[in-house]
C-alpha cells in the first residue's frame, strides 16, 4: 500500500511536523509513504480554461503538478493537512486543489474515488472553528477524489514563527500522537 500525504502550509511547522510522525507510523507498519510539500513545488494558479481540460487529457499549464498528479494515480491512499486560514485553507492548498481536478474532469485515475483519505487541519483556534476548514476540504473536494475515512482538527500553541521549535510546543504530546495513531490505522485498516 502506498499512502501519499500532501502538505499545504507554506511554512515549515505543525502540518509538517504532523506529517514526519505519521510517516513514521506508517513505516513501523511497512506502508509506504511519501510526502508532497506543496510549498517546495512550483504550481501555478488555475486558469479556468476548462474549453481546454474538458476536451484533452491534461492541463495546458507545464509545472510541478504533473508530477503530483502522476503520484496520486500511483497513490492508495491520501493524507491531506494544511492550516486553517479564516476557515479557509491558504491559497497554497487551493491551488493544489483547483490544478487537480484534472484527475476527475479528465478521467486520468478511474478509481479515484475508491481511494481512502484523512483530512486534517491544524488552527490557532479551537478545534471547532478549524472544523469548518477541514469539513470544507472532506466533503467539498475530497468527494471528487477520494472516500474520507477520518478528518481531525488540531489546535497549535503556534505563534507563527516558521521553525520547528514553536510546534506543539517543542514536540507532538502524548495526546496528539495518540489521535495521529488513530488516523492512520483508520486508514490503512
Ligand atoms: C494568514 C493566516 C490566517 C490564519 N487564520 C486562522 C484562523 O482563521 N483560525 C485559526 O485557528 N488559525 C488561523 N491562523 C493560524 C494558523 O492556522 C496556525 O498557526 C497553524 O498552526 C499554522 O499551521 P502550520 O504550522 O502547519 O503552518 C492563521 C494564520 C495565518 C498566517
């Protein structure tokens, strides 16, 4: 099983930090996985020229999200993180989400559906304000390109400092890994 968790926070921070551990979790159990950070990658934004995708295998636009969308054919399963920004992911994630709607309107992966995700959103706020971004994403796109199986919000202590050491405060606690457990079991189970 290869599981590819895509990360859309333009920094390196708590999403991240999210992802390693779950990787890890996911080695122990001799899945394969493989981490797409959206911010090293070149992806511009949607053109909306749907004449083109509608009537050809692709997208007009030469740039990195070949290559994501090729993984994701190749992938079993989805984890997709980013933060909350106004309840809305950032455009990072966004434009991750509008380039890949090839992979529907134009067929390339005819299981895609079938493919099981986790969505997980991590916010300055309480988990239940976060909630609306990760709904958003599970049930808005996550529809066209996989079965969500769990979404979970998180709450940071972050202040945005963009290093490792302010996430949840200086590691994953206890708590975190535990519901991080849980979240990759339910997808590989
Ligand atoms: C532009 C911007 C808008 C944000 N808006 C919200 C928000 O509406 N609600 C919230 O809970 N946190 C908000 N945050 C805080 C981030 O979601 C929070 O720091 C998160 O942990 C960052 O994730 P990362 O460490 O993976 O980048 C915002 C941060 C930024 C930079």
């Amino acid at each position: 099983m290869k599981v590819l968790s895509i990360c859309g926070s333009p920094r390196r921070g708590n999403s991240e930090t999210i992802l390693l551990e779950m990787q890890k979790m996911f080695r122990e159990k001799g899945i394969e996985n493989e981490i797409v950070l959206l911010r090293e990658k070149n992806i511009e934004r949607c053109h909306g020229c749907v004449e083109f995708c509608n009537h050809n295998p692709g997208c007009r636009l030469q740039d990195d999200m070949k290559g994501i969308i090729d993984q994701m054919v190749k992938a079993d399963a989805f984890v997709f993180i980013c933060p909350n920004y106004f309840q809305m992911p950032p455009g990072l994630f966004k434009d991750f989400i509008d380039r890949s709607n090839i992979i529907f309107n134009c067929n390339l992966d005819p299981n895609i559906k079938n493919k099981k995700s986790v969505v997980i959103c991590v916010g300055a706020d309480k988990p239940h304000e976060t909630d609306v971004c990760t709904n958003n994403i599970a049930n808005l796109y996550c529809r066209y390109v996989s079965t969500v199986v769990a979404t979970k919000s998180f709450q940071t202590k972050s202040e945005l400092k963009g290093n490792l050491n302010d996430v949840f405060e200086n590691s994953l606690n206890p708590d975190i890994k535990k519901d991080i457990r849980n979240l990759v079991d339910l997808l590989i189970g």
